[in-house]
C-alpha cells in the first residue's frame, strides 16, 4: 500500500472524499478557476508517447506562479502564455526548494535535498556519488549539454556533472548580493550556438540530446528594458519587465528549435528553479522558507503529439528526472523517487500524491519542510519548533493558519508528514575537508 493509500484509509468518515484532480482546458480557453477545488474528469483520447525524443529543458530563474494564466492581470509573459495554450500546463507545481543552490542538482538527479551527498554551506557544493540524470543519458549513448551565466554554475560546485558540454558565459562570476548582468540574449545566442554544433544534435543511430539552459533575468536585481512595457518603479513592477524580456528571448530559442532538422523530435519543458517573494509572509525575494511564494513555480510540457490539457494536481520537480528518462526512452534503473509525467501529459489520468519541497540545514539557515496534499500543505519549522497548516488554493498567501482551528485536518496531514518524511534519510555531510578551488569559506 502506497503512503498515500495508507493515509487515506486512516481517515475518518467525516473527510471529505478524494478526487483525481484533473481538469483539461482546450487551447485559447479561458484559465479554470481553481478555487473550488479540483474536480474529476475523463481521461482524453490521445497518441502514445514515441520515445526516443531530444529533451530541451528551460529552468527560468525565480519565475513566480502567479502568471497570465492564474490569473495575473499583467501581461508579463505573451510568448509563454500561448506556448502553454499548446502544451500540457502545471499551474500548481513546486520546485524542490527555495533557491538555485537546493533545487536545481535535486532536480536533476531526482531526490530530495536532504537525501543528496553535499556540504553544509548555502551555495551548496554537490557531491560526486550524486547520480544525475545526464549520467544516465550519457551511459545510453546520448549527448548531453547546457549553458549558463551565474556564478553558481562554475563547475567546482559540481553542477557540470553527466554534461559533455557544459559553458558559462565569458565573465559569469558568483555575485552573492544579487545579478547585475543582463544575459538573457547572450544565453540565447549560446544556446543557439551549441545547438548548432553537428555532434550535440546528431540523431544517427537513434541517439538524442538532453539540453538544459538557465535564464536568469527575473532574478534580483531587477532592472526596466528598453521595448518592452513600463509598469513602473516599485519592486513587482520591474521584476515583471524583466520577465517579459525574459520570456521574449526563452520564446525566440524555443521557436528556432522547433524549425531545426531535429526540432520535430524534441519535447520542452519550461519552468522555474523557484518563485520570488514581494513580502508574502514577510519575505522578500527568496531562500530561508518554503511558502507559496518561494516554492510554487510554473511547469510547462510540450511533447510532438501530445494534446493541450491544464492539470490543476499538484506536481513536484522530483517528478521531472523520471520525466526526462521516459522521454528518452532511458530506464528507471536505478529507480527515481517521482513519478513520470508522461502518461498524463498524453491524456492519462492524474491521480493525486504530495509532493515534497524543503530546505535542509546549511551553515546560515534553519531547516524547513512542507507537504502539499491536494489543497493542504503542512509546513514543518526548525525540527518541529513549530507546525503551520494552510489550504493553499482558498489561501495562496498563507495568512490563515488552520493548525489549531482545524486539528482533524492537521492530525490527518501530520501523519501523512511523517510517513514521508521517514522515508527521506538525511545524507550525513562527507568529511568537510578542503576542497582545492572551491570559493572562500567553502569545504568539501
């Protein structure tokens, strides 16, 4: 029996039944209010997924949920709003942390933070025994590249592994007070610049690449830019001039990719490494928590065949790597701890499961833990100083605490806390000797 089976049997009679979830929107319809919850439909009649396909993974960095298409009433992302009419649409998916440093390798690899080999620092340097999913393509025969322009993604920090081809931009340094450089064009044109190289896209024999780039504009700092809509001078409404120039470049790479030789043959997957916060809760920009905020991001899928739908159930990242391996036509060998989308993307059903996003200890910062079920997410303080409980879609911004108003509820959601947690072991951090190169103050 699954956790979430286990849990559901516990429950008393008085719960309120669970449903699958699933609610498919034709293309150019209208968004579908979440508010009452989710609701059961059908299954769609569709094509079979026809791995292998390329996979072209789009990280765009501290991309809130709050877009066009739940609701936001600036126009801040055109090229992604019509991208999602075409593609399957997650509106509420969660990256697995708060920040760059604890959500991207996880991502990759298909595990928790917690449970990865690290340090104890906030920019968190990974550890080889990580098994990231490059590895996995690599060991299939397939090409594996991406390109960046933070500092984080120097290779000492371990971001480089199962990449062949792996390049910064020239300058990118670490800015640990924020990102003055502007790089979304000349990301662009790096992407465009690797993706033109015969032995990166070479499709003999059945072989396909994995591809992953990471824009990173709508991270502070945030600055206006010429051509695109001025909403003004306060912190949200810059940030949402950098996403529009942000989405203008992302938009121009996906489009060329689709009119290359290889292009009919490559899924893309568009979403954030986390969200921003405008003072939700009291936070600005991101790290040190998991609300809604933080860790709430968008996820588009677009596979060659697959028709549109929007899919109102939660979703993780930690669903994302064995994603990629049915997409690849690669084995769960080892086996991921998420589950593939790709069923539901090609018109399954799509049943319901929490999903996981934490922040594990660091030398600056408390650990923290939340679990999303349906539309309740409990969130787990320090180590259990403090327990918060929210219905997340009647209260995105979480300023109802229903931990003590609702106590069946929350007995019900505790439990399910604890029977996933048990399962997410605490990786002890290796030795802390010195590593040579590693930044200043860091150790491996």
């Amino acid at each position: 029996m699954t956790l979430l089976a286990a849990w559901a049997c516990s429950k008393s009679p008085s719960t309120p039944p669970r449903e699958t979830g699933l609610e498919v929107a034709p293309p150019g319809a209208a968004p579908i209010a979440s508010v009452a919850g989710p609701r059961l439909l059908p299954a769609v009649d569709a094509p079979k997924a026809r791995p292998p396909y390329n996979v072209l993974f789009i990280l765009i960095d501290s991309l809130r949920w709050d877009m066009p298409w739940s609701g936001y009433s600036r126009p801040i992302a055109p090229w992604l709003e019509a991208f999602a009419k075409k593609s399957a649409l997650y509106p509420r998916s969660y990256s697995l942390s708060s920040y760059t440093a604890k959500s991207v390798a996880p991502a990759l690899v298909g595990k928790y933070p917690s449970e990865m080999q690290r340090d104890a620092f906030f920019f968190t340097l990974w550890g080889p025994d990580n098994l990231f999913f490059g590895e996995r393509a690599q060991k299939a025969g397939h090409r594996t590249l991406s390109g960046h322009g933070h500092g984080y993604f120097k290779p000492i920090m371990g971001m480089n592994q199962g990449f062949d081809d792996y390049r910064l931009l020239p300058g990118t340094e670490l800015d640990i007070h924020g990102v003055e450089d502007i790089t979304s064009e000349t990301l662009n044109q790096l992407a465009k610049t690797m993706l033109s190289v015969p032995k990166n896209v070479s499709q003999e024999n059945g072989k396909r690449f994995f591809a992953y780039y990471h824009f990173l504009d709508p991270h502070y700092t945030y600055f206006k830019h010429k051509g695109h809509p001025d909403w003004g001078l306060d912190i949200r409404a810059l940030y949402d001039s950098e996403v529009h120039y942000t989405d203008k470049w992302v938009g121009d790479l996906v489009d060329w990719a689709q009119k290359q030789p290889w292009g009919k043959d490559t899924a893309i997957v568009i979403s954030a490494d986390h969200g921003e916060g405008f003072g939700e809760r009291g936070r600005f920009r991101h790290a040190y928590d998991v609300w809604e905020s933080l860790v709430r991001v968008p996820l588009i899928i677009h596979v060659p065949g697959a028709e549109p739908r929007r899919i109102e159930t939660p979703r993780g990242h930690i669903d994302l790597a064995p994603t990629f391996a049915d997409l690849m036509g690669l084995p769960h060998d080892p086996p991921f701890r998420g589950k593939s989308l790709v069923p539901e993307v090609f018109g399954a059903p799509a049943e319901l499961r929490p999903v996981v996003t934490e922040l594990p200890r660091c030398d600056i910062m408390d650990r923290r833990r939340a679990v999303i079920d349906e539309r309740w997410k409990i969130i787990e303080l320090g180590d259990g100083a403090e327990w918060l409980l929210f219905d997340v879609v009647k209260d995105p911004k979480e300023e109802n605490d229903l931990s003590k108003s609702d106590p069946e509820r929350f007995g019900a959601m505790k439990e399910l806390y604890d029977k996933i947690s048990a399962t997410i072991p605490n990786e002890p951090i290796p030795g802390l000797v010195p590593l040579k190169g590693a930044p200043k103050g860091q150790r491996w």
